[in-house]
C-alpha cells in the first residue's frame, strides 16, 4: 500500500457493465456502459450516462441516442468512451477538480485484444485524467478476484464470460501459461435470442427484452424438469402491431446451443494444448467459470460433462475481474507483475 493515494482506481471496462473499485474502499460504481447524447446546434452533449443511459434505449426522440461505447470487449468509440470514464470518474470522486486527482488506472482488456486495442483503452483512461495505466488481463484479474492460486506452482484454470468475450485461461507463477479468447459472451447470447424469435414467431423483440429473456430462461441444455415459461411482449412482423407471446426454456436453449458450443470448444482446445503437468493440476483443482456468462443455468454442467473435470462458479461471478483489478491496484507486487504499463 506503500504510496498508494485514496483517489487510484481499478476499472473492469466492460461490454456491458463497467465496475470501478477504490483503493481502501472497494467496488463503489457497477453501471451500464452506456451514454446517451443529444444532438443541440449541431453538437453532440453527454445527456445521460450509466443506468440512466441504458433506461433511455430504444426510447430516445431523435436528437437523443444512446451509445454503448465498448463491443466485443474492446473500445468501439473513443471519445464516448473517454465520457464515460469522466463520468464514473467524477461521480467517485465527488467535487475534487481533475487536476487535484490525477489518479493511477488499473484497467482489465481482454487476454485477445489487439496492440491498436489496447492503446485505445489507454488514451481513452489518460485523457479521463490518469496520471498512469496499466493493463492486467482480464483471466488473470477474475482468476484473481476468485481466489486462484496464480502467484504459485499450481495450474488453475479459469473461464471468464463477459458481455463481449470469453476469456479461456491456465495461469501459475502469475502469468498465462496458455490463454485463449472468443468473441462469444452475454451480447451474442442476446443476439441470438432476438433472431430466434423473429424466425420462429415473427416478433421483434429489442435488446432489453432479450436480455430480460436470458435471464429469466437462459440456459445452456434443455430442462430436465417442467420448463419455466415467460410472457414475452414485442411488434409483430406481419402486422405490424404490439403482441404477446408465452416462450419457454427449451427454445432458448436450443437458440443458445451454437453460442455454448463455441465455448466448449474453446475449452477442450486450451485443455489440448497445456503441458501435462499443468493439465495434472487442473484434474485436481477443476474449472472455474467467472463473469455474468457464468450464471448462465446448467453451464458448468455441459461443461463438466465435456471436460470430465469438476467445474464450479466463483463467489459474486459478476465482480471477480473487478475484484482482481483492485487486488493488483493496491499490492504493487502484484501489479508490476500482473500488469503491463
């Protein structure tokens, strides 16, 4: 903690939820990556930003849009990004000026992003105002946040499903041993869930609603049980009215397979390719599956079913990678070893 000032930050930038832990203080913003802007004399003005920002979606008059500024994991829009990190900024640090702060950034990317990527993700934090960046990976930041071993000998293995991508990871000594990454996570899954009900029922449902959907069935096999069912409501393609359907669980499970496929496979290609003894110490130590992905139902069966290994959710899956984040924020060890400046 040595030199460690009460304004430094950790950042989980994600997808679709951003998360800012405090030095000393913990995780105090879990919000929407989402701004809204409207359109005044030709200038484009922050209206909205956050939880705020996301309720405007698919609501907005025309001089108003809402933007998510990150896709896949990575920055899609600098500028918008580079708001909405003033603003989670400002909002954590109250009425002191950016001058006074000039706080140290921790920042999670994703183990797959490109050099271009990241030096976007790095311009976008210092023109928020950091005075230094660095950037850990998001499987070590969530194997970190879970628990994990990864400063010793041992294998850990740890499958982080974010709303962008799918970090799959073996770490020990505090590095990668081997990593990979697909462009699969909670945006695709809504994705899919919204074609599959304008192909089988002719109903244009938007992005909240499918994810409300995913949430409430979202699953990665068909039930063994009665199926849960949700009335769900959208504008008809033939008509072109409002109407109501009732969905059930099987049927977005079977929309959702392609997706969970491909992170099967992810899975059995980084067992594949890790050395035998780091594989040895994944039979003992198992699999654990971090992000919102994780809570997915009956994911971590599919997945143990395919492995042949124990697989098993973290505590609070949704702040791991955050939690890391700020573990290497305030232990300088960890930092300069987990993270790149």
């Amino acid at each position: 903690m040595l030199g460690l000032r009460s304004q430094d930050v950790a950042i989980d930038l994600g997808t679709v939820n951003t998360l800012v832990y405090v030095a000393g203080r913990g995780i105090v913003i879990d919000e929407p990556s989402a701004v809204a802007l409207e359109l005044r004399d030709g200038v484009a003005r922050v209206f909205a930003v956050g939880a705020d920002a996301k309720l405007m979606m698919g609501k907005t008059p025309e001089n108003i849009s809402t933007i998510r500024p990150l896709r896949d994991g990575v920055i899609a829009d600098l500028d918008v990004a580079e708001q909405m990190i003033k603003h989670f900024i400002d909002k954590v640090h109250g009425g002191a000026s950016r001058r006074q702060r000039r706080p140290r950034m921790v920042i999670s990317v994703p183990t797959g992003s490109t050099q271009v990527e990241r030096r976007a993700i790095r311009q976008a934090a210092l023109s928020a105002g950091a005075s230094e960046v660095r950037l850990i990976e998001e499987a070590l930041a969530a194997a970190l946040g879970a628990g994990l071993p990864i400063t010793g000998p041992t294998g850990s293995m740890v499958v982080d499903i974010g709303g962008g991508t799918t970090e799959v990871a073996v770490l020990s000594l505090s590095g990668l041993a081997y990593s990979s990454s697909v462009r699969v996570g909670g945006d695709k899954l809504d994705d899919a869930i919204i074609s599959h009900i304008r192909r089988r029922h002719n109903l244009l449902v938007g992005e909240a609603t499918a994810e409300r959907i995913k949430i409430a069935l979202g699953a990665a096999s068909r039930p063994h049980e009665p199926e849960r069912r949700l009335r769900v409501k959208g504008r008809d393609l033939v008509d072109g009215i409002p109407k109501e359907i009732s969905i059930g669980e099987a049927e977005i499970a079977d929309a959702l397979a392609d997706l969970v496929g491909q992170i099967v496979e992810a899975v059995l290609r980084t067992l594949s390719e890790v050395k035998p003894e780091l594989a040895a110490d994944v039979v003992d130590q198992g699999i654990v599956l971090t992000g919102g992905g994780a809570l997915l139902s009956r994911l971590d069966e599919v997945l143990s079913i395919a492995t042949g290994l124990p697989v098993v959710v973290a505590d609070a899956p949704l702040l791991c990678v955050a939690l890391g984040a700020g573990l290497a924020l305030e232990n300088t060890s960890l930092r300069e070893a987990l993270s790149e400046g």
